[in-house]
C-alpha cells in the first residue's frame, strides 16, 4: 500500500573552483510539497508505478532561477520527452523566485516519487465471497481494539488474503475505527471492498486532498468483484 511521502536528493560536489551550493530546505519542502502534481505527470505518462522508484532529476539553478531539469541518467520510449515536460514544468513552478528565495548555483539530483504505489496495481486477488453484516460487524470491534492506526491498516491489507470482501455498507464504520484515516487506508479499503459505488463510500470518510489522489491513483478503478 501507499508508503510515507519521501523524496530522495542526491548531491554532486562541485570542483572546488565553482561557486555551486546545495539546496537549502526550503527548496526540497517545495519539490515534496509538489508531490500531487509530480504524481498527475506519472499517471498521464501510463507507466507503471515501478518505473518512478529510481526516476531522478537533475536540477540545476542560475541567477536565481531554475536554468535546467533533465534527466539524471538515460531515460528512453515515446513517452519520456512528455513526462520530462510535465514534471520540468511542476519544478520550475514549485521553485520560482516569487515563491521563495533560490540559491544562485545550485546543483542536485531530485528523485520525486521514490515510493510511488498505485493502489489497485497489481490487480488484487478476486475474492470468494462477500462478509455478512455480522462478519463486518466483528472486523470492526477487532480493528476497534487494536493500538494504533498502524495495526489497523496492517490488518486490512491481510483482508485481501483472506479471500473474503467487506461490503461497501460496511465502510464508514470500518474507516470510523481509525484515528485518522488516510490515502494509504483508502487504497486498503479499495483492493477488498465489494459492491456498488466502492469508490464514492470509501473516499466519502477521507480528507479532501487524500480523497483527490485516491481518485486520481486508482484511475476511478476501486473495488473487487466475487466471480
């Protein structure tokens, strides 16, 4: 499921004759805070999710102002020069000087979505059945009971084993057991949730902005079908 949002950046030492500095904090608190546009360009390329883990860019400022965004190693097919585009875009947004004030020189290598899942990939396992009302009602005291959210979002992704579904009148009450429910239990609930209109129930108990990216990660695709 979805991971912590991180990011990785890679500094290259300058020679010592070069006035070249790394990036200050607020330079990558920029790049991470754009991590929801980062992740719109990896949906429109059609890419799998496997291929941004590594996926660098090399960022280098003059005068102020982002001068270059490439990409740090080779990166070929059809549909990198337009990924390239789309995510150049995002970080000279994310890094212009009316924002926040750039270093002069800099030079560093950003890789945005090192953590990058998209919720319904692989397609989960089909299930063998659905939950009655009573099996939902058990899962919910026993996610109730557990410590932390952490448990409870580790107890759902064993669900989707367990090869039986949760109906989707069962949602609100499942998200209700946790403290603060996320984009990760969102994309939990998708992979094990079974009946009509699985998406709409699952993101009506998150926060806006993680019910957004729930939409936009799955493709609109959320739910599991019994066969």
């Amino acid at each position: 499921m979805l991971a912590v949002l991180s990011a990785v950046v890679l500094l290259h030492p300058p020679p010592a004759s070069a006035r070249v500095l790394p990036p200050d904090t607020r330079m990558i608190e920029a790049l991470q805070a754009a991590r929801p546009s980062f992740e719109r360009c990896a949906l429109d390329s059609g890419l799998a999710e496997t291929a941004f883990h590594t996926l660098a860019l090399r960022i280098e400022t003059e005068g102020h102002r982002v001068a270059r965004v490439v990409w740090s190693q080779p990166f070929v097919g059809p549909r990198v020069p337009p990924l390239l585009a789309c995510m150049r875009t995002i970080v000279r947004v994310a890094l212009r000087p009316r924002r926040l004030h750039v270093r002069a020189s800099v030079r560093f290598t950003f890789v945005p979505l090192p953590d990058l899942d998209f919720p319904m990939q692989p397609a989960p396992a089909a299930p063998s059945r659905v939950m009655s009302a009573a099996e939902a009602e058990q899962l919910r005291v026993e996610l109730a009971a557990l410590p932390d959210d952490a448990a409870r979002l580790a107890r759902l992704n064993a669900q989707e084993s367990a090869g039986v579904a949760i109906p989707t009148d069962a949602v609100a009450s499942i998200e209700a057991t946790f403290r603060a429910p996320d984009l990760r239990v969102g994309g939990a609930l998708c992979r094990v949730v079974s009946g009509p209109r699985a998406l709409v129930r699952v993101t009506r108990g998150l926060p806006g902005p993680d019910a957004r990216r729930l939409r936009a990660l799955t493709r609109g695709r959320c739910g599991v079908a019994v066969p």
